[in-house]
C-alpha cells in the first residue's frame, strides 16, 4: 500500500478526469432541456447518479485492464497491478458505484437510467474487451462516450427528440477524430 492511504488509491480507481468530463455534457444537456426551469433536485440526483454509473464503469475497466496495466512503464502503478487495491475489493467497489448510480438515476428519471445503462454496457462489455485487440474499439467507445447529454437530456425532458439526438451525434462525430489524433 502506498504511504498516500487508501481513499486516494479508489478514488483514481474511478477516472475521476473522465467522471468530470462525462458529467458535464450530460449537466450541459439537462439545462439545454430545462427551458429555464430547471428542477434542482432531478439535476442533483441525476449528476450524483451518473457519476457514480461512469465511475463504476472505470472501476470495471481497470479491473479489466490489470494484467495490460501492470505490463505498460506508464500504468505500472496503478492501484490493481500495483497490488494496492486487492481485485476483488474493486469489483465490490465497482458494483457498489453501480447500484447507488442506478438509484439516483432510477430516481431521477427511469429513461436517463436506461440510457445511462445502455453507455455503461457499451464501454464494459464492447469497448473495454475490443480495446486491446482492435482499433475498432474506437466506434463502441465513442457511442459510450456519447450518450452522457442523453441521460442529462432524458432527466430534464423524460423524453428522447431531435436535440438529443444531435447532441448524441455531435459528439460521437467529435471523438472519432479526437481519439485518432490521440493515438497518433
């Protein structure tokens, strides 16, 4: 265990960066979708409830990552290849994300849990498998990556349109170059 604690070690276990990052388009979206009448309460349950539904879906790709990430000089050190979180103890952490996620988000809005699920199966259970094997990997993660301003919209409208559709593509089209010009 690091001399830094525990907490800090779970706490990058979540992606904290990408937690923020997806959190925001989806709170950009829910004001978007609000016209002007924003209720406090869905938003609070929805931003708690989607970070801990992405936080969660970090957990499980570093726990699906740990044998890659202990063979990479710059992820060597992760919490899991490092040994400072016991895997089991992540995927308890992990689930854990989920359910409470899954509650607020249920609270919040049944469709933005919906969608909120239908982002955490893409980049879980597509994106993070494919992701060593092929670049392919590529177009699961950005529709994962995408459906964030849907929950937010969802949560603000209890409905899918045409916006929410465009914020979708919006940034789906975005990451594609972005993640090509990263991985180059």
């Amino acid at each position: 265990m690091s001399n830094s604690g525990v907490f800090p070690s779970y706490y990058r276990l979540t992606k904290p960066r990408m937690v923020f990052m997806n959190v925001l388009v989806a709170a950009a979206a829910f004001v978007f979708a609000s016209h002007n009448v924003i209720i406090w309460g869905v938003f609070g349950l929805m931003l708690v409830g989607l970070s801990c539904i992405v936080a969660s879906a970090c957990v499980f790709n570093n726990f699906a990552d740990r044998f890659l990430d202990a063979r990479m000089e710059r992820t060597k050190k992760r919490a899991l290849p490092s040994g400072e979180i016991h895997p089991t103890h992540a995927l308890i952490f992990g689930f854990i994300l989920f359910f409470c996620g899954a509650f607020l988000l249920w609270a919040a809005d049944p469709l933005a849990l919906l969608i909120a699920l239908l982002g955490f199966g893409v980049y879980v259970f597509i994106y993070t498998p494919i992701k060593p094997k092929s670049g392919y990997a590529l177009y699961p993660g950005a529709v994962a990556g995408a459906t964030p301003p849907l929950v937010g919209y969802a949560a603000a409208a209890h409905t899918l349109d045409y916006y929410a559709l465009a914020f979708f593509l919006i940034l789906f089209l975005w990451q594609i170059p972005h993640f090509l010009a990263i991985a180059r």
